[in-house]
C-alpha cells in the first residue's frame, strides 16, 4: 500500500511501541511510549466521518522526546484512523473495531514446532509478559503476516498467545496448523476488551458525547447500554447471545456473574462482532480509533456436515467493501447456490440495517452467489449486487450450508486499499 493513499509521508523509521491510547478527541490523539514518557500526538485531519468512513491521521513528523542535548528523533508509524459508528437508541447496532491496537512487537518467524512460533534475533522479552496477568493487564494475540519469500498459506491469521519465553510464542491453534508459516511477519497485539472500546469516561453520564449508559440495577429488564457477545462455538442458525455485559457501579459485569465481579479485561474477539444494546437509551456515539490492518485477515468459517451454520463474523477494515471485493465469491469459503429459493440457497450473507431502531432485528438484506455475480434475495436473480458495500465498522452473519464433512472453510480477504 502506498503511503500516499492514507495521507503519510515517509520518513526515517525507528521502533516505537506504544503502551496505549493516551487521549483521543476531535482535533488528535496521544499515545503513550513503554520506554520513556515520551508522549506523541498525532492531528486528526478535518474530514466528515460520515461522508467518508475512514478518516486517516497524518502521521507525518512525528517527534519523539528530546534527549539530555536536545536532540530529536523522527519516526514513523503504521496508518491508523477512526470512524464514528451511531448507536441507535432503543436498538440493537452490531459493530466491530474495524483497526486493531498497537503493536507490542513486530518481527519475522525463524522456525515453528507444532504451537511453538521461535522469532528472528533477540526478542529479549521477559517470561509470559503477553499472558492476562490479573486486572488492568492485557490478552495478546499473534497476526501472521506475508512470507519474506514464497505464500503463507495462513497470513492474516491470528492466534491467542498462551504462554511465552525470552523468543518464543506458545499460540493456541483450536485445531490450526502453522507449520509452513515460517520466514513470515509476526505481529503480537493485545486484544480490544469491554474497558478499552468503552472506557468508564466514555459513560454518558460523565461524558454527554459517550458511547454507553450505565446501569443502576443488575435485573436484565432494567439494564441500560447491554453489550451482547454472539455465540462463536454454537451449533446451528438464529443463536442467542452467549454473553451479555452491562456497566454498573464503576465498572463492566456480566450477566449471570456475581455483580461485584470485573469484566473490563473480557476480551472481543477478532473477526467478530459485538451488540450494542441501547435500552432506556438515547442514540449514542462510539468512535472506533486503531491501528490500519494494511495485509490479508484470515476468517475461519465454522461448517456443519448436515445441518446450516452461523458465523457472527466482522471484517478489520476501517473502509466499506464492496461484495465483489470480499474475496468470498468462487471460493471454497462461499458455496455457490444453484437455486433461488430461500429454502434451497446454499451460502448466505446476511446484512443488518445500523439505522433502523429493533431488538433482535432481523437481516435487512440476504446476498447469494448465483449464475457468476451477487444476488440478492427479493430481488430478480437476474440483477448484479456486487457492489452494494458492506459498511465499515458493521457485524454480519455468513450462514454456511451443510457440507457433508463438518469441515471449517477458510475466507482470505484482501485489503481494498
């Protein structure tokens, strides 16, 4: 990807790892450096989110701390930028954080021994510091990237890490094998959770242009702002949520836990979505803000031998993406339907409406690969909608057909940009 298409200038690189986000308004964003208190803000250029989804922040001269002599050091970063996602009052609105966190550390794959990622040169990291270690602390996950030589059959997929040594990444596969994604990039990330995409200063009674509402009493039917997580490991269509979080006295709960409980660490899963609930609600704001995924995502669609399957799926692209750019269509991810009936269509993809107020909503629209383009159901068979887009930022459903082995598909998207 050209710097020029997100606005970046090119300069001098030098390793920077940001700890967190320090501050975010309208006009720019902090980060905070782990190796000094070095602070870098980076200006937001003036564009309507709305009018355009992703807006990219100038990270051109950016100025690291001065040194006892006052020297300076340029760096550069990867393109980050936000979007703005309205939370319908009184409704349901199925988003994702269309970036991913900073990078904890960058780097190429040496060898792989089943789980076991050995990284290029001295990592120097110290035992199990990318393992939840108690409240405040952080998942991490790996993002394997393009092969130096030759295709990594697995770029953009990302792996829970369990455990990890001085140069070494312990990943849990859920049945996944890596083993020919050696001299390949490496990323290790921390996971988004509940406290960072809805920080306690993003609650509406502190902040009036918050994303969330807090709750005042623990019974479900009273709860504000519900963050709904979908049902990942599930058999079948139409599942009901497997968790759902309400924010109240001070902090992120799960329903069904004791009250005094934390879950501000529970993670949001890549390549997924979450459910933003306004109940007793009015429409609120959530502005998404991250690092640009600029390589291939991998997404595993999970397949059952003899019955449908629903995958509550999201893509990391902070930029709408049109169906003809998905990558699903005449794929092995995507079964081609041969009829057009709903009852007989094989791959779905269903599309939920962000602007229309409901609970439990329905799908606004169900696309189907038919006769070489993008149908979709009620529409004549006949007409292409390859371009219609899906938007940044949304969740969506791809139902898979029965496939007679229960095997999971793999879907390769490409970046657009």
């Amino acid at each position: 990807m050209g710097a020029k298409n997100f606005g970046l200038e090119t300069k001098q690189r030098k390793e920077v790892e940001f700890e967190r986000f320090n501050r975010f308004d309208k006009n720019y964003c902090e980060f905070a450096c782990d190796s000094s208190q070095t602070v870098i803000r980076i200006h937001l250029m003036n564009v309507s989110v709305r009018n355009l989804p992703l807006a990219i922040l100038v990270v051109a001269g950016l100025l690291a701390a001065q040194d006892a002599r006052s020297q300076t050091t340029t760096v550069s970063t990867s393109p980050v930028g936000y979007v703005q996602l309205a939370c319908t009052g009184s409704s349901d609105s199925l988003y994702t954080i269309p970036f991913t966190q900073p990078a904890a550390y960058v780097g190429l794959v040496a060898s792989v021994s089943g789980s076991t990622v050995t990284v290029s040169g001295t990592a120097g990291w110290t035992a199990n510091q990318f393992v939840y270690s108690g409240s405040g602390s952080s998942t991490y996950f790996a993002l394997l990237g393009a092969a130096t030589t030759g295709t990594n059959p697995r770029e953009g997929a990302t792996y829970t890490v369990t455990a990890n040594g001085t140069n070494t990444l312990t990943l849990s596969l859920n049945g996944d094998t890596i083993s020919s994604s050696t001299n390949c990039t490496i990323s290790v990330i921390p996971y988004w959770t509940l406290a960072t995409v809805f920080p306690s200063s993003n609650e509406l009674s502190v902040n009036p242009n918050g994303s969330f509402s807090k709750s005042t009493s623990t019974r479900l039917t009273n709860l504000n702002t519900q963050i709904l997580i979908p049902s990942y490991s599930g058999t079948g269509i139409n599942l009901s949520a497997a968790s759902i979080y309400y924010y109240y006295n001070g902090a992120w709960r799960l329903y069904g836990d004791s009250s005094s409980n934390y879950h501000g660490d529970d993670v949001l899963v890549n390549n997924g979505y979450f459910v933003v609930r306004n109940s007793n609600t009015p429409t609120t704001s959530l502005t998404a803000m991250g690092t640009v995924v600029t390589g291939k995502v991998l997404v595993p669609l999970a397949t059952e031998a003899a019955i449908s399957q629903d995958n509550p799926v999201a893509l990391v692209r902070p930029v709408d993406v049109p169906l003809n750019s998905t990558g699903l269509a005449g794929t092995s991810a995507f079964t081609t339907s041969t009829s057009t009936r709903l009852t007989n269509l094989s791959d779905q993809l269903l599309l939920y409406s962000d602007t229309t107020s409901g609970i439990n909503k329905s799908a606004a629209s169900i696309y189907y690969y038919y006769n070489g383009h993008w149908a979709l159901y009620g529409d004549s068979s006949s007409n292409d909608h390859g371009t219609d887009v899906i938007p940044a930022g949304n969740g969506f459903v791809i139902r898979k057909v029965a496939n007679g082995t229960g095997a999971t598909a793999f879907w390769q998207d490409s970046p657009t940009y």
